[in-house]
C-alpha cells in the first residue's frame, strides 16, 4: 500500500472508535485534506468501512476480508514467516510466483496470497479451483538445511500445522490423509503442493502451496469434485473471517518449522499420527506405477507410509495417492 494512505489508515486504526478530522489528519500526517479524501476514497475502494460525518471527521469502522499485507502484519505472531508477503488480487497459481522468487533469491520464509487463482494447480498436474475470496491461498518459500530425502518430512509437517490452526480456529477436528490432504467428515477441505529444488545432496529451497476452503460453497466446486470436497463454511454452517486464519496458519508453520530444525522429525511424526485418518485403514495406493492394496500401517522416519498387504508383506511409499477404502 501507498505510503501516506497506509498512514491515514494506520491512524485511523490506532483511534478506533473515535472521529479523526480531516485537519487533524492532514497536520499530523503533513499532507492536504484533499490527499486525506483522496486516501479515505482508496480504503473504501479496498473495503475499509470508513464514516464520514461533518464536523466530526473519520472512523475507522470495519476492515474488509482480505488477506492484504498491512492486514496480516497488524496481530501477526510469526517473527520471520510471512514478514515478507506478497499479495494478489489474482494470479495464475502462488506456486509458480514463489518459484520464481525463490530462483531469484527470496529469503526464506517468504509467502506469496492471492484471493484468487486463473491456474490454482493440484498435486498430479490436477486443476485447484481458487476462486476469489472463498479460500486461502497461498505459497511458502523454505531452505532448510537438509537432505532431499528428508524434504518430505516438511510435507507431512504443513499438514500437522494446518490440521492444528484449523482445530484451535474452528473446533473442528481435522483428519490427515497421508501425505498432507486436510479432511473434515471424510472430504478434502485442504490441499497441499510441495516442489522442490534441490542437489544430490542438498535442497535449494522448497515451495509450499497451500489451498484451504473456507467460505466456499457448494456451487464452488465442479460436480466432479464436489462429493469429495468440504469447506469450513459446509461444515460450520456459518462464514469464516479468513484473516485471523490465515495469522493462525503461519504462527504454526513457523512453530512447527523451528521445532523440526531444532528437534527433528519425531514430534511433528507423533503430532501427524494422532491426526491421521489413514493408518490403521485399508487403503489404496496408487504410485506411479501400480495400484497396491492393504492395511496403512505406520508412517517411517522419512514420512514414507507403510502398508502391509494381503500377502503379508510390509511395502513403502514415498509419493502416491491414497484411497481409503469404506470401513
Ligand atoms: C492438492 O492437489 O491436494 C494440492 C493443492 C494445492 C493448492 C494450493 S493453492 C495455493 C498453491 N498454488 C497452487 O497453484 N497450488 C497450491
């Protein structure tokens, strides 16, 4: 945001409740009562809730949903995620833009959101659907310093925080379908895409794509989809203020990011089985190659999922797609 306007509107935040006038505005910001309109017009534009009464001045009466950095940043508990945010009103997919940060040097723990997403893209080159200011969507940039085999560890570590922000936010219990889906009630409600750029011995950064439902509704999702998938709205019957959600996500990746530095894998493997809808299930997995049935029984130190056929024998999966089968 513009400078003086994001004063005007840092003011009006800090005497909230309270009529500011154009003059004191204009004298304490240096600026002319014409730029103060003109500022009071943009806000309003961008959905700020600002009224005006002669005489009085301004009041600051309501903040719009949107996940604008001066937004986030106001409340933020996160001391370097997402201190670096870019925003967009839409953009063909955050992932692709984090990219391209990333390859040009972006520290780690930038965040690119957007309202909306033309190319929102799904694991297994599927479409995300990412329309305006139904969900949350968004992009992380990490460099940790480990070996590409343990990058999947941070798959399943989004999934552990994003489960966690959700419950603490909406009191609805998440379940995880290895490797990171978010389920309520059986059907997706968050999607996870993590890419990687990495050496033999070393990754570069990863991008982390996030895709959570929040206000969606039904209509939302294409019939194909729609059986499968949930939003917060569905389920609680009622809308979700998308920015504290948003806060609460990156204050647990960043908790949980440092935990695994510090710590290593075993507190985010013991967080991700208690959260887990898929161990102790019959699944289907389906890798690149083939389709394998069994009982999903253990997730291993580098977050690959065990699964113990009919046969008898104990198979090991890196990547793939899991179906549960009805219980
Ligand atoms: C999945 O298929 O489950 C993964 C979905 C990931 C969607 C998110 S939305 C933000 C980010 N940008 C994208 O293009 N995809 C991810």
């Amino acid at each position: 945001m513009e400078g003086s306007k994001h004063q005007v509107l840092d003011y009006l935040r800090r005497h909230r409740g309270e009529y500011i006038s154009g003059e004191e505005l204009s004298r304490q910001l240096a600026i002319t009562r014409t730029a103060v309109w003109k500022h009071i017009q943009a806000l309003r534009r961008e959905g700020y809730r600002i009224d005006a009464q002669t005489r009085r001045g301004y009041c600051l009466l309501g903040t719009p949903d949107c996940l604008y950095p001066e937004e986030v940043a106001v409340g933020l508990k996160t001391s370097w995620l997402g201190r670096q945010l870019y925003y967009y009103d839409e953009v063909g997919s955050t992932n692709q833009v984090a990219k391209e940060l990333a390859d040009n040097g972006a520290p780690e723990g930038t965040v690119v959101v957007a309202e909306a997403q033309s190319g929102g893209r799904g694991r297994r080159g599927r479409l995300w659907l990412s329309p305006p200011q139904k969900g949350i969507w968004f992009s992380l940039i990490f460099r940790p310093r480990v070996a590409p085999t343990q990058a999947s560890q941070l798959t399943l570590l989004a999934a552990v925080a994003v489960a966690a922000a959700v419950r603490k936010y909406t009191g609805l219990p998440p379940g995880i379908k290895w490797p990171n889906d978010i389920l309520l009630g059986g059907r997706k409600v968050c999607g996870i895409l993590t890419e990687i750029k990495a050496e033999m011995d070393a990754v570069e950064y990863i991008v982390q794509g996030i895709g959570l439902n929040v206000n969606a509704e039904a209509d939302d999702f294409t019939p194909d989809v729609r059986p499968y998938a949930t939003s917060l709205f569905l389920e609680l019957g009622r809308r979700v203020a998308r920015l504290p959600l948003f806060q609460e996500m990156l204050y647990q990746l960043e908790k949980w990011y440092e935990r695994w530095q510090e710590e290593g894998f075993e507190p985010v493997r013991s967080a991700w089985k208690e959260a887990s809808v898929t161990l102790g299930r019959e699944v289907a997995v389906n890798s690149w190659r083939e389709v394998t049935t069994g009982v999903a029984v253990d997730i291993d130190v580098e977050g690959a999922l065990k699964v113990r056929t009919a046969g008898g024998e104990v198979r090991r999966f890196t990547s793939g797609e899991v179906t549960l089968r009805p219980v």
